[in-house]
C-alpha cells in the first residue's frame, strides 16, 4: 500500500455521528428509514418512467437519471454506517475508505452536472418549443448524460489518485460517518497543500459550471415567461420548470444556508451538517419534489402502483 519510513495503516474508525447508544439507536432508526424512503421512491420514479411511453421525454430521462444517481449516492455511505453502528465497530479497511471516498465524490459532482443539464433541458423547451424535438434528440440526449458521469469520474479520479500519495501515520479516526476527502486530507502526515490547492480548484469548478448553466438558463427562461401575453399561457410555461427549480432552489439553498450564512454553530458541526444534506437528505428529496408537483409524474406513479396491485390481486 504505502511505501516510506512512517507507520503505515491498514483501517481508518469512522467515529459516526454519535458516540452515545441511545442517540446510535436513534440515527440507526433515522437513517435507515430516510434509506429505505430514497431507494423506494426513486426506484419507483425510474420504473414510473421506464414503464410509461409517455414520459419518454429528455426532460424524464434526466430525472430517472438523477434518481439512480440519488440511490448510488445514498448507498455509497449509509449502509456503511448502519452495519457499523449495529455490529458496534467503527473500522472500515484502507480501501474500502479510498472507495467510498471516490463514490461520494462522483456521485455528489454527478448530482450537480445533471442538475445544471436538466436546466439546459428546460431552457431549450421554453426558449425554443418548436425545435425542441430537432435539439434534444436522442443522440443529443445521451450525450448530455455521459458527460456528467465522465467529468464525475475524472473528479473522483483525479482526488484520489492525489490521495493516493498521501502516507497517514498514527491517527487514523475520523469524526464522520464515511470516507469525506477533507477529513482525510487533515489526517494525513504528508504534504497536502497540492490536494487541498485541487480539491479547492476542482471543488469550484463542479459547482460554478452547473449553477452558471442554471442561471443563465433560467435568465432566459424568465425572459422568455414574461414575453407570453397570457397569465395562463405564462403559467403553463413556468409549471414545467417548477419541479426541477424547486430541487435547484433546495440543493443551493441548503449550500448558501450551510456555508454563507454566520451562524453559531461550530465549523465541525457544520460540515456534518453539510455532508447529511448532500449525502443522505437531497437524494430523499427529489422524488418527493417530482411527483407531488408534477401532473404527468403523479399520473404514471398511479398508473404504477395501480397496475402493481392488480398483478397482486390477479395471479
Ligand atoms: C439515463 O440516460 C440515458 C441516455 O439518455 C438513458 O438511456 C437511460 O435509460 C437513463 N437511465 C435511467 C436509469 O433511466
């Protein structure tokens, strides 16, 4: 693994959220129902969407998209952290530590890009409704979502093999309940200014480039709502937006409150905070966002569950 004179390890202690087993008995409970919730509903809104030909829409095939990025995201961190708490052991293996590490990362970016590409979508569809179908096609579309997962995992790459230099010597605990990159970084011996230098860089540009996408989309998209004539007509314009600029508003929201706002709470206290909402609270968010204020969404869902239960009943 490491080559050097230091101690090398072989296990890092994920310490959790919580050292007292009332409190693990409870985030054991929290957790595992805000898992069951994310993979239940997303996985639904992906069958909802596979399942029904009307919703075979670039608009949809995004969301379905970003729910089996959500479910990847939350699996990547919470299942760790349930085992560890129930079997009472904090240690995770060195590799399974640098794993998880990439995964969180490239599924957090992959979030992100997609998020700046379905406002793209949603740009092209106001902006331009008549040539929507001539700029999104298929071939388009599926180019539009490899490159999220491509430049994620050029992210996720690039800090780990950064990481991978670094040699840890005798601590190895980590006041977190997974594998968080900047944890790591405080916990090595070496040198990390280079890794801290990358992460800041490449931190910025994963967040600037889909929030520029998704402001200058949305700048055009206000543009365009408020050139049409009717309030009706404008409304129904803006209503095919509002599900993807409520989980924009969500996701930057929950960054600018975390991160801009002064608040009393300890920094440490507040990167925790930080790393439940992105890892464990958006994903569960976004199908609830999608179906409750989306017609189209709610009616496949139905026709889902509907036809589910008609295969129960009917053998
Ligand atoms: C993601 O997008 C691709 C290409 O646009 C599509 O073929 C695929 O079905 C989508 N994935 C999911 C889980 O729906």
């Amino acid at each position: 693994m490491h080559q050097g004179n230091q101690t090398t390890i072989s296990e890092f202690l994920l310490l959790g959220l919580s050292n007292q087993p009332e409190e693990q008995k409870l985030l054991f409970v929290l957790f595992l129902g805000t898992y069951l919730v994310t993979v239940v509903g997303n996985g639904l809104i992906i069958l909802a969407i596979g399942l029904d030909s009307y919703l075979h829409t670039p608009m949809y095939v995004f969301l379905a998209n970003l729910s089996f990025a959500d479910i990847s995201s939350i699996s990547t961190s919470v299942p760790k952290m349930l085992m560890n708490i129930h079997t009472k052991s904090q240690s995770i293996s060195y590799e399974s530590c640098i794993t998880q590490m990439y995964f969180v990362i490239m599924f957090v970016a992959i979030d992100n890009f997609l998020l700046g590409v379905m406002a793209y979508d949603r740009f092209v569809a106001i902006c331009y409704p008549l040539n929507y179908k001539t700029i999104m096609q298929p071939r388009i579309c599926i180019f539009l979502t490899v490159i999220p997962w491509v430049f994620s995992n050029i992210v996720a790459l690039t800090h780990t093999l950064l990481l991978l230099r670094l040699i840890f010597c005798d601590s190895h605990t980590l006041p977190y309940f997974f594998c968080d990159l900047a944890l790591l970084l405080k916990l090595s011996c070496s040198d990390t200014m280079i890794n801290e230098l990358v992460l800041f860089i490449v931190g910025l540009l994963v967040i600037i480039i889909p929030f520029a996408l998704i402001l200058f989309s949305y700048i055009y998209i206000v543009r365009a709502v408020l050139r049409i004539s009717s309030t009706e007509g404008k409304w129904k314009a803006f209503s095919t937006c509002g599900s993807h600029l409520t989980v924009v508003l969500f996701f930057y929201g929950t960054i600018i409150g975390i991160y801009f706002f002064p608040s009393s709470a300890h920094r440490d206290d507040r990167d925790k905070i930080a790393a439940v909402m992105f890892t464990v609270v958006t994903p569960m968010m976004n199908p609830f966002i999608y179906s409750l204020k989306n017609k189209d969404m709610k009616g496949a869902l139905r026709k889902l569950i509907s036809r589910k239960i008609f295969l129960l009943l009917m053998p």
